[in-house]
C-alpha cells in the first residue's frame, strides 16, 4: 500500500464526518488531484490541517471511499479487520446459536465500522462481497482475518465492482471445501437452496426475513397470494407454509421459474399447486384487471431499477403509480405488503407515495406495521442511508 495521503474536507462538511458521517462524496473534498490508485489510505483534514479521520479511497455508487477510524495513530492493517469482524461476530452471537435459521449477515459495511464490505454466513460457508476495488486491495488481510476467526466449510467472494457496479463474473470460490451446490440453509426454519458460486445473487435475500416470517405466521393463512417481481419465490414458499389457499408468483427473468420450483420442492410443498408465471409484472397487472381477477394479499418487492423492454421502472418516481396497479387488483380488507430498498428516500416519504395511490384510487387505507432491516443488517445513526429496508403491511379497507 502507497503511504497515506492527506484530504482538505470543504469547511460546510467538516462538522458532518466530526459527527461521525462515514461515506465520503466528491463535493466534501478540495484536493482531489491526491488521489491515485484505488485503495489508499488517507487522512481526513479540515482547513487546518487538524485532523478529523482515516479512510480508504474506494468507488462506489456516489461516493469515493469511507471513513474506518478517527483515532489518528490506528493502523489499517491485519489486527485493525480482526478487531473490526471479531466485535461484528460478537454481535451476531444469537444468530450463530440459532438452529433454525443457518443463513444471515453477520459484518455489515459501514454499519460495523467498514463501508463497502459486506459478509454473509450460510450454514458454514461465508460470502465476502467486495464493493469497490479500494476495499479489494484489503482482501489478503480481510481474509487472514477471517480465517483466524472462524471456522468454515468455504468461503467465497463477490467481485461488485466493475465500471457499472455490476457484479463480475468469474469463478468466487476462495477457500475450504468446494462441496456440493447448492448449499441448502435454514431461515425461521424453513429452507431455501443457495448457490454461492453461480451469479451475482445467491436465491435469497437475507434483509427480508422478519418480513417472511410475518407472513407465514400472521397473514397468509386461508388467503391467495401474488408474489410480484418474486425472484426465487421466497415469500411464496413462506406464504405457502403458512397455510395460504393459492400463491401466484410473477417475475420477468425466465430462471426464476425453475429456481421457484426448486425453493417450493426443498420445502414438500406442491409446486404444481401454486402458479409461477414468467412475465412482466406491469403486462400481468393488466392481465389480472381484464381478467378481473383480486387477491387477498399483494407483495410489491421490486428492484430500486427495472429495465424491461417497454419500460424503465426507478422507486422513486413510479412506486405510487406500482401500488395503484396493486390497489386495483386486493380484496377490500387484503393487506398489500409495500417494500423498497432504495436509499435515496426514507420511510416518511414511502408513507407519502402509499397515502397519494391510496387518494388517487379514492380508496381508504390502514396501516398495520412496519419493518426496517433486520438486527444482524448492522447500521449507524449517523448513515441513515445505511439503513435502506422499508416495508409497510397496508389493508385495503372498504
């Protein structure tokens, strides 16, 4: 590594990383031109050259790197990550007792002191993803340090930094035993088959598992069930579970039929009972309006970004218009479970998108609860943009 450089932060930004703010935006700096090769160390500065804090040149998304200490004599090195991982383990502790879930989070980027690094765990296997190539130039340590902790089965690693942010592909398995794919894991006690080696994505997302769990437990009992932009239909099999009359799943990707079967099939429940439809959701929405089909509960998980060929979906702008379309087709008193991962807005201005659909359907509405990220999804106060998950149970009053 390149010795440590020295940053001038912009004085209206100073007091933000004072405060502990950890991600670093283009605007905060003055000397930019310092900056060289992704994954050097540097020191933050105020007009004075008094120092504020220490982080790492690191691209992603809009920022260009994260703060990792503000104590200026730490060193980033080998026993600096074993600390870090070793307070993120402890913190997760319940989790790895669990027997009924084997599958969750346990080092979340900033939000356990190391933005642009995330770990899971999946039943003894761990999957580092990489976010820039700034923290790349950290994996032998990050690594190192994670073998000194744990025992593993394997561990495997998702490159998610090329010019686009996308994922690259390429063989990720780093150590331990290869075994056998896919690795089937528990989550509330209920399966799901994931594949550490195969794409950027592994056929669950850990984040909604409390949403899941809500679910099968309170809600889908005796209810049909649409499952949009359903993935590997991990909410249909949770709804199945919980003694749902019918799930109809719907997602654009021609592999999410196949990998739904599979997550219904590791399960013992009847695949061939529930409908997996591959099509675009707008298309099928239209469909269920002609067809005047309702449902008696509606899940709206779709990506912050959606490309199909007629149309570009973005949270931001077209979630109103998404829950209108939902609206349309729920049984009065239904319940729509409205979920976002886009971090560029917060929960009050989701209620703001769910309130405007439910005036312009001139319908009424009640809001039953709600969830963030999960407590293993670590976060900060001071990034709330960290803490991305917002889900709201609805009902569809009459």
């Amino acid at each position: 590594m390149t010795s440590e450089v020295s940053l001038k932060v912009n004085t209206k930004f100073v007091n933000k990383f004072k405060s502990g703010y950890p991600l670093i935006s283009k605007e905060a700096i003055s000397n930019l031109n310092v900056l060289d090769e992704e994954g050097v160390i540097f020191r933050l500065v105020d007009e004075r050259s008094k120092f504020i804090a220490k982080g790492y040149y690191g691209k992603q998304n809009k920022g260009l790197g994260w703060v990792l200490s503000r104590n200026e004599n730490e060193q980033i090195d080998q026993s600096f990550f074993v600390k870090r991982l070793k307070d993120a383990f402890k913190h997760r502790e319940s989790f790895y007792k669990s027997k009924e879930t084997t599958a969750f989070r346990v080092f979340n980027g900033e939000g356990d002191g190391i933005g642009g690094l995330t770990i899971d765990y999946f039943d003894g296997h761990y999957l580092i993803s990489w976010y820039s190539k700034g923290i790349y130039q950290f994996r032998e340590s990050i690594i190192d340090s994670l073998k000194e902790l744990v025992e593993f089965k394997a561990i495997y690693q998702k490159k998610r930094f090329d010019e686009k942010g996308k994922y690259i592909e390429e063989d990720d398995f780093v150590a331990g035993e290869r075994g056998q794919s896919p690795v089937i894991v528990k989550e509330n006690g209920v399966n799901f088959a994931v594949y550490l080696n195969e794409s950027a994505m592994v056929g669950v997302f850990l984040d909604q598992r409390d949403v899941r769990k809500t679910i099968r437990d309170a809600y889908a009992k005796g209810k049909t069930v649409l499952n949009t932009f359903s993935y590997t239909g991990a909410f249909s099999v949770f709804a199945a579970l919980g003694g749902a009359t019918k799930t109809t799943s719907v997602d654009l990707a021609n592999r999410s039929r196949s990998k739904t079967v599979e997550q219904f099939s590791v399960n013992s429940v009847d695949y061939a009972a529930q409908d997996i439809i591959v099509e675009d959701v707008f298309n099928y929405f239209k469909y269920a309006v002609k067809k005047q089909l309702k449902f008696d509960m509606v899940i709206l998980d779709p990506p912050s970004f959606a490309r199909s060929k007629k149309f570009v979906f973005s949270a931001e702008k077209d979630y109103k218009n998404l829950l209108k379309e939902a609206i349309a087709i729920t049984e009065d008193n239904g319940t729509i479970v409205a979920s976002t991962n886009c971090s560029s807005f917060g929960m009050d201005k989701f209620k703001g998108f769910i309130d405007a659909a439910f005036k312009e359907m001139m319908g009424k509405y009640k809001i039953l609860e709600e969830f963030s990220l999960p407590e293993d999804f670590r976060t900060i106060r001071e990034f709330p943009e960290g803490n991305y998950l917002k889900v709201v149970f609805i009902k569809k009053m009459k």
